[in-house]
C-alpha cells in the first residue's frame, strides 16, 4: 500500500510539475474540431474529452484524431458526457449555434443564451474548480452569461475574445510595413465584432511607436491606410464564413496561446474577454481587454493608456454589449 501511495504522490507531482492535465471541449464543430487536433499535437494536455449533442459526429472526430496517436506526444481523447468535466483542469466551450453568411455575431446571442441555460448547470454540477473558457459567439456577452449562469468567481471565466483579432491585426500590419508579424506589437480591444478598438497609439513595431517607425520607413502610408487595415480586421470572419462556411485554424491557435498560458502558468497578457469593473468607468460586463492569464485564470486586468478617442470608441463598444446583455431576461 506504501508503495502504491508512493506512485501516487510521484503522478501528482509530475502532474504539477509539467502543468498536464485535462481538458474537456464542448462542441464538436469546425472550431472544437481544429481546437483538439492543435491541442493534441501541443502536448500541452494528458487528456482531452470532448463532448457534443450529436454523438456520432464526436466519436468519428475522436476516432480520426487517435488515428494519428504515434505521430505525436501521448495523449487520451475520448467522446464523454457532462460527468467528465469533474477533475478537469480547463472546459472549453465552443458549442452553440453557428455564424452564417452576412449574419453578424450578436445575432446569434438569443438563441446561444438558451443552449448556455441549459448546458452550463450540467457543467458546474460536476466541477466548480475548472477554469471556464468561453469561445461561443458573441464571446464578451457570453463570457458574461457564463459567468452569471455558473454563479463561480470573476477570474474563473474568461472568453477567448480578441485574441484571434488582435492577431489578425498584428498580421495585417506586418504585410503593410513588410516586417516579421512576431516583432509587431499591437492590441485590438473591446466588442469581439464589429465595435471594436484598435490601439493605434500603442502599436509598435520592435519597440518603435508607429509615430516614429513610420517617417523612417520606405513604404509611405496613404490617407486612410489605417482605416482600411482595421475595416479588413472587423470583415475577416466575414470573408472566411463566406468563402468556406467557418472560421477554425486560426481560432484554435488563439486558443491553444489561452490554454498554454493558463495551464503552464505564464501569466501571458493577453486580449481575452473578462469581467471589468471600474475599467475606464466600465462596470458589470465582459469586454476584452489585455488581461494577465495564469493558471487562476484572470489573475489582473492590464491597463492601456488610451488616447482620449480611443477611449471614446472603447466606451461605445462597451454600450453595445451592455445593451445586448440588457435585452436578455437575466
């Protein structure tokens, strides 16, 4: 019995010690879909559960994934129930109803909002410890919906946001200035859709503000150049649906960047969509700001000194989330 109790402590410590654990998805979809298959090839997880109302399209997506077992680091995927998110480290939740062409995000909160009623009791009755990532559409309003719904802490339940936004950002910014998008340094905050904010003022490029790197640079910037990067940023998921039905890759590693932080405990800034209070004035709502993820989840919210119009658009954003959020019987 020693010895058994032995290798029990010494499973837990490597456990702790490389951050592994498990994972649960909900949502078998083009996003959870591409989500496990990153996940899987990340090692960054032992275990990986995934759960959605249609049964068979999950184990086919199970079995084509354990299909590539030895071509990447051990790792259990299996079709579960609700009942397996007790011990999970992190629930993933990328069900609910799909984004279709020329349809805008907050669109779809009425008929998410009933899915999120339903499915969230029947998470928290097997875990209150797990952190909650929230990916479903319109992110900020569901975060929050999820975060009333489940009843568990602030820094518990955070939304994948616009990490993926800023990102595209990012890449479209290094394509104009003809720079590695990895030495581009920029932020897209508030509403993950239409309202949001790009953090012109604090964009930089290796450290250099845009104001400077821009005189010095060969490739000279038109009248509304800027706009149209942003417009091309808020139309991205557009043009994607519209050209093959979803969006998926790019999601997934915006969401892989999330798990990693928290499972490793990096405490990564990154723009996730969190509960804000007093941020700018910006009470009871989820709204995505850079935040520090760590494996508490949201451990601080970072704040950005915004030029005074960007605070003005930050608002406005806000207000068009709060509105949505104020239309719903809560």
């Amino acid at each position: 019995m020693a010895e058994v109790a032995l290798v029990e402590r010494t499973e837990l410590a490597i456990k702790q010690k490389t951050g592994k654990g498990r994972v649960v998805i909900i949502g078998a979809g083009a996003v959870g879909a591409a989500y496990a298959f990153q996940l899987m090839n990340s090692g960054l997880v032992s275990e990986i559960c995934i759960i959605d109302i249609d049964r068979e399209r999950t184990e086919g997506e199970v079995m084509d994934l354990n299909h590539g077992a030895s071509f990447v680091p051990p790792v259990k995927i299996w079709a579960g129930d609700y009942e397996d998110c007790q011990g999970a480290d992190l629930v993933v939740i990328t069900a609910g109803a799909r984004q279709k062409p020329g349809q805008t995000r907050l669109e779809l909160v009425e008929a998410n909002y009933h899915i999120y009623q339903e499915m969230i009791p029947k998470i928290t009755q097997y875990t209150l410890d797990a952190i909650f990532l929230i990916v479903t559409n319109p992110v900020d309003v569901m975060t929050y919906l999820a975060l009333k719904i489940s009843g568990l802490p602030y820094n518990q339940v955070l939304g994948s946001g616009t990490v993926l936004d800023t990102s595209r950002f990012r890449y479209l910014l290094s394509q104009h200035c003809d720079i590695d998008p990895r030495n581009v340094h920029a932020y897209i905050v508030g509403e993950h859709g239409d309202s949001e904010v790009a953090v012109w003022s604090l964009a930089n490029i290796a450290g250099m503000r845009l104001s400077e790197h821009c005189p010095s640079c060969e490739r000279h910037c038109e009248l509304g150049v800027r706009e149209e990067i942003l417009e091309q940023v808020k139309r991205a998921a557009y043009e994607i649906i519209q050209r093959k039905g979803s969006t998926s890759w790019a999601v997934a590693l915006a969401m892989q960047k999330i798990t990693e932080a928290i499972l490793r405990d990096q405490r990564s800034v990154l723009t996730v969509s969190c509960f804000l209070e007093d941020y700018y004035g910006i009470e009871d709502i989820c709204l995505s700001v850079p935040a520090v993820v760590a494996r508490c989840g949201i451990k601080r919210i970072f704040p950005l000194g915004l030029s005074p119009g960007e605070k003005e658009q930050l608002l406005d954003s806000a207000r068009v989330i709060k509105e949505t959020v104020d239309k719903l019987s809560i």
